[in-house]
C-alpha cells in the first residue's frame, strides 16, 4: 500500500508537470505572459525565484498531499474489504449457530467497527438466551414425563385393588360379612388416598401457576401457630408424641394469605408426627430475626439422608424409595409447600442429623426492623 501510493504520487506529479507545461506552450497567452515575467524580473532572478526554499517548500507539501490522498484511498478501500470480510465471516458464525450449535460464541475481536462488534455481542446474548430456553424447554418436556409417570403410578395402584375389591364383592366371593365389610373397607381406604392425590394434585398446579392471585392480609404467626398445635392434638395423643412450643409472646406480623400458609404448617406437622414418632416430641419455634419473621418445626425421628435431602422439595420425591403407600404421602406435600411459600417471597429449608430433623420457613416481618 505504501510503495503503491509512492509509486502513484510520482506518476501524478510527473503528469501534471507536463500536463501544465504542454497547456502553457499551447497557450499563446499564458506563454507570453511567462516571457513578460522572466523579461520584467530577469532569467538568472526567475530561477532563483523558482529554487527558493518557499517555492521547494510548497513542492514538497503538494506532493505530500497527494502521496496521503492515494494513501487515504487504499487505506478506505482495505478497511471497506476487511469489514466486508467480517462481515461474511460473522454470517457463516451465525449460519453455524442456526444448524443448533448454541454452544458456539461469535468472535468479538475479529469483527471490524464498533458497530458490527455491537451486533456479534447481541448475537452472543441472543444465543446464550436462546439456549437457556432451549435447556429450560427440555426440563420442562422432562418434568412433565415424570409427573405423568409418577401420576399414573399413584393413580393405578389404588384403582387397581379397588377394581378388585370391589370386583370379588361384585362377584360374591366372600366368606361372610366380616369378610365382606373388610373388603369394603379396604376400597374405602384406597378411594381416600385416590381423593387426597387428586387434591394435591390440584393445590400443586394452583401454587406452580405464577399468574395465581393470593390474598394478601396482616396475619399474627403466634396465634396461627398455636391454633394449628391445638387442632394436632388429637394426632399428637394418638402417636404417643408431644409438642413443645416456643413462640415469642410478641406480635409476629407477617403479610399473607392464612389458608395457604396454614396448609404449609399444617404439612411440616403432618410430616414431624409421621416421621418423628421414635422421638416423642414435636418442637415448634417462632421468633424475629433480621426484619423476618422465622417459625422451626423439629422433630426427633429418624433423619433425612443426606442425599435426599437437597431434593424433598421437587414435586412426587419419595425418601422410601419403594414409594410405599403405607410409610408415606403422595409426595406433593412439601412441593406445595415450598410454592406457597415462593408465592409469598419467602424461603423454606430443612437441615437433619442422627438426633433432630428441622424445616425453617423465612416470612418478610410486618414489624421492621428487628431488635438488637
């Protein structure tokens, strides 16, 4: 590029030289208005005149410019090539990614002016959205297989002794009444579990819909919570357990909905009584902490595997992995609970050791601040 526009520069002066002198000998006016000149000043002055350091001076600066005017041009005309190349570049990359490799990043360096490596960073951002969508699409379709899955699991095992209960009924193949209010009495008892999975099912699709109005009132946590232990008593006597209470005295004020946040308690107690009975006690806290509202409820029983526990909030998981209908829920119950809580921007968690099993729930306090 350079060598070039040296090479042009010379070329141009050297034609417009002879350019100017050929029109001032074909011009009789501008010739004898040059002899006039070098008559008037004298040949020996002209030439002085014409090698002075101004007139040098001036030379050099026109044939400088010249040389940046060709240097300007080729550098215009590369710059143009390169973005172009860029650019072309930049559509085959984004050819690729739309083949599906979404794992692939634009090259931001390579790309030309600010505005193309403007566009390959929004391309960039795009894909990375892109992909994360694409990756939340496959949870989704998979979660969906696995409730259908585990529905159909919960669902067939109880019809299915139910079809047969009420089928040897149907057929009279029983020995007498007592045989027969036996098996009217097993139906029974697979027709409540079928209705108590139907209604988590539907209180679990209610809690996952984010677009799910909650009514949203002041609500004392104390009085809540000792309501609730005053209905589990009649549990707690027939599971030889006993329930400790350690709520503040204070007014625990939080803003929510008093059925939904009933149903979340009234699960955790549920839960403690079923899994906690070997420990004989059932121990509900409640306190301010840092501007939240914080309510523990611990049982003694046996704990929570470690492997398990990161994952007792997903929706159908079962810590009896032979999913017994005997010595568990239908395993909605703490999903609902972890929605409802969601709902309410609160958070719910579980620590479990050899000796205690605690679920904390964390409601924003209608109180402020809490005291030091």
């Amino acid at each position: 590029m350079l060598v070039l526009s040296i090479g042009l520069t010379a070329l141009t002066i050297s034609l417009m030289y002879r350019i100017v002198l050929s029109f001032i000998d074909s011009s009789i006016t501008l010739s004898g208005l040059l002899d006039a000149f070098i008559s008037l000043v004298g040949a020996g002055k002209f030439y002085q005149l014409t090698e002075s350091l101004g007139v040098t001076l001036l030379y050099y600066l026109f044939l400088f410019s010249v040389f940046l005017f060709y240097l300007y041009l080729f550098y215009r005309y590369e710059k143009r090539k390169y973005e172009e190349r860029c650019l072309q570049q930049l559509i085959t990359e984004i050819g690729f990614i739309a083949d599906g490799h979404f794992d692939h990043q634009v090259c931001i360096t390579t790309h030309g002016n600010e505005h193309t490596k403007q566009l390959a960073k929004d391309i960039n951002r795009l894909v990375a959205q892109l992909k994360l969508a694409v990756e939340e699409e496959r949870r989704s379709e998979q979660a969906k297989n696995d409730l259908i899955t585990n529905v159909s699991h919960d669902l067939r095992t109880p019809l299915t002794s139910i079809i047969g209960y009420l089928g040897l009924i149907e057929q009279d193949r029983y020995k007498d009444e007592l045989e027969l209010r036996y098996y009217i009495q097993i139906a029974y008892q697979k027709v409540t579990r079928l209705n108590t999975l139907i209604n988590d099912l539907f209180e679990y699709t209610r809690v996952q819909n984010t677009g799910l109005a909650i009514t949203k009132i002041p609500i004392n946590m104390a009085e809540m919570l000792g309501q609730l232990i005053v209905q589990f008593r009649l549990q707690l006597q027939e599971a030889q357990m006993e329930c400790r209470s350690e709520v503040s005295m204070d007014k625990l004020m939080v803003l929510g909905d008093s059925n939904k946040l009933a149903r979340v308690f009234e699960n955790l107690l549920q839960n403690a009584i079923r899994y906690g009975k070997n420990g004989g006690y059932v121990d509900v806290s409640a306190r301010e902490e840092d501007e939240h509202i914080v309510i523990d409820v611990t049982n003694y029983g046996e704990p929570i595997p470690s492997i398990d526990l990161p994952h007792i909030f997903e929706r159908f998981y079962r810590i009896e992995k032979s999913r017994s209908e005997y010595t568990g829920g239908t395993g909605l119950g703490l999903a609902i609970a972890k929605g409802i809580i969601d709902l309410h921007e609160g958070s719910i968690t579980a620590y479990s050791d050899s000796e205690k099993t605690i679920f904390t729930v964390k409601l924003k306090s209608l109180n402020g601040s809490a005291p030091s």
